[in-house]
C-alpha cells in the first residue's frame, strides 16, 4: 500500500464530512479530521502504512458506509488459518509465552491433587486444554481431569469436543468433557457448584467480549461464588472500552502498532508477516469501524480487571506466573505490582496474565 493510495482515500472523507455529518452520530467534525490528517502522515515504514490504512477504512467504515473499502481482508495472499494458528502459537511471543506460562500455572496448582476440574471460558477449538492435557501427563497422582468448556460458536466447540476426546487414549487419567454453547454472561455458574476435585477457571482471551460492565461484574462474581483454587485471565493491556472516539482511536494506534512492531521482528516469510497484521486488522475495524452497540473487541486494561476481581474478593498472586524467559522477540516480560504479568513492546504494556485466588 503506498502513500499516495492513502492520500487519495483520506481526502475523501474530510470533504464528504464538511457537506453532510449525518454519520458522524456525535462526534466531533475537526477530531474526525485531525484523526485522518494523522493517519495521513508520511509514514516511514510499511508498518506504518499498513495500520495508517486499516484505521483510515475503519474511519471510513464508521463515518461514511458508502465510500469503497480498500477490501485489504480480501487478498489472494492471505496464508491458511491453521499455517496462521501455527504462528501465533509457535512464534507469536504474546500467545506464545502467555499460554505457556498459564498452562504451567495451572498444572503447578493441580499439583498431587487426584482429580481437578477445569472451567475453560471461550474454549475455541481447545488448543489450550489440550495443551494443559498433555502437561497434566507428567502429574503422577491425578485420575480424572473434568474439563467444562464454554464457548458461544457451536462448531468452534464441537472440534474442540473432537479434540479433547483424542486425547483420551494417550494419557493415564480419565478426562470427562462438557461442552456448554453459550457466552459465558448467559451461563448459570451456579449450576458447576458441585464440580469434584481442585477447580480452576481459565479465561484466555474471553471476558472483554462481555458487552458491558455490569455483566463483567456479574460474571466475576459468579466466578467467585464457585471458590476456584485459581482463577486465570489473560488479556489484552488497553482500554477499548472508552466511549470517546479520538481517544480510543490513539489507544489502538498505540496498541496494534506496537503489536506490527513485534511482528515485524519476527522469524517468518514477508508474506505471512502481511497475513498476520490482516489478521488484527480485523480487530481493528471492530474498535473504530463499528458503532458503539455493534462493537465486540471492548478491552480494558489489566488494572480495570485487578479492581474488579478485589470488588469481589480475589487476590492477585504473582509466585504461580512463571515466564521460562525474561523477553522474546523484543518483548519484555516481567511482573507488575499491580498484580499482572506484563507483556511489554518498548513502553507499550500489550498484554497481561493474571492469577487471582
């Protein structure tokens, strides 16, 4: 994508928006502007570019519906979903390293125990269960692992029930799967009260998909009420829940250059580099391409999620997050006295990994 392509998008909305605001729904006419004269800079790398672009067709997404799209998520060279998966597990240092570090936190909790259960919220395809699954095969005492997992997309979890179940002749202890199809806010928690053994609720990427706060607090609460032996979140370090416009739009500016900035550094074809900033440029369209009613990537930052797990009576341990590294790939990772592990891109904290109790 080249610069000029970027001058003759931009230049189009501020002129539509001086002649008509009906799309502006609320926000202000010169901070729309301001924001693509700043995506309209002279970008230095292609990074840069890339993400000028992706806010600027997000921009124009939420402002004007009409204007042509670039339709960057429509490219021939996009590589396969799995080869992307397989990056994101293998080389990704943020997916990377904070599944590793839950997943050993997990079986350190289980420790000599007999039987756990696990509460996996947003299970997916359970990658990580069955990575947790093939940790737990090193746990001389365990018999029967109940792992319940919670995921609203039906075919998402009816290959992670695939999964799970093929793993069941390769290890020495009973695993028992359910499967609950539902988001987790219309999950009656109450219901897993009875589940035997060490319990620990994992939720990897999950919560921020709750639409609104009070549900956030609901679901935390709900949680608490089962007395977890460990309650384990991971996720993303910005605040994309905030109502104003401009100022979310600098959040995720800030958040995904940072996170092209990694995968730049990282050891993969040009090509699968492209695929995967495409790959959040999605996320990107949700933060600043769609209403306020529509959007579904809401995140917040991890000290937002601290607070509320205290407002309910957790308390966040640092000793169980154990990172085999102190960076990867430029990444910092240490822990924060806040309460979080910190996954951190020069100044910027993208991720966390927190333990509660």
């Amino acid at each position: 994508m080249t610069s000029a392509s970027l001058t003759k998008i931009d230049h189009a909305v501020p002129q539509f928006i001086q002649h008509d605001t009906r799309y502006c729904n609320g926000v202000n006419r010169s901070g729309i502007e301001s924001l693509l004269a700043f995506c309209n800079q002279n970008h230095q790398t292609d990074s840069q570019r890339l993400i000028a672009t992706l806010l600027t067709d997000a921009i124009n997404k939420r402002f004007r519906p009409g204007l042509p799209q670039q339709h960057i998520y429509l490219k021939n060279d996009e590589i396969s979903q799995i080869q992307l998966f397989n990056i994101l597990v293998e080389k990704f240092p943020f997916v990377k390293y904070s599944q590793l570090i839950a997943n050993n936190a997990i079986i350190e909790t289980i420790g000599d125990a007999t039987e756990a259960s696990i509460i996996d919220i947003g299970i997916g395809q359970g990658a990580q269960v069955v990575h947790i699954i093939e940790l737990a095969r090193k746990l001389p005492n365990l018999k029967k692992l109940n792992i319940i997992g919670i995921e609203p997309f039906l075919d998402a979890l009816q290959k992670a029930t695939l999964n799970i179940n093929d793993c069941s002749d390769k290890v020495n202890f009973k695993i028992e799967f359910t499967g609950i199809n539902a988001f987790i806010e219309d999950v009656d928690l109450s219901s897993l009260q009875q589940l035997p053994g060490t319990l620990i609720v994992n939720a990897s990427l999950a919560l921020h998909h709750i639409q609104n706060q009070q549900k956030r607090e609901d679901v935390i609460a709900a949680v608490k009420k089962l007395n977890p032996v460990a309650f384990l979140l991971i996720e993303p370090n910005v605040d994309h829940f905030e109502k104003d416009f401009s100022t979310r739009f600098m959040n995720c500016y800030h958040h995904y250059y940072n996170i092209f900035k990694v995968i730049d550094r990282l050891d993969i074809a040009p090509k699968d580099k492209t695929s995967l900033k495409l790959f959040f440029g999605r996320e990107i369209e949700d933060v600043i391409g769609k209403t306020e009613a529509d959007r579904y990537e809401k995140h917040e930052k991890a000290i937002t999620w601290i607070d509320r797990l205290k407002r309910h009576g957790f308390s966040l341990q640092g000793s169980p997050l154990k990172s085999p590294v102190r960076s990867a790939t430029g990444v910092e990772i240490k822990y924060h006295k806040e309460g979080f592990l910190g996954f951190t891109n020069e100044t910027e904290t993208v991720l966390a990994v927190m333990y509660a109790n």
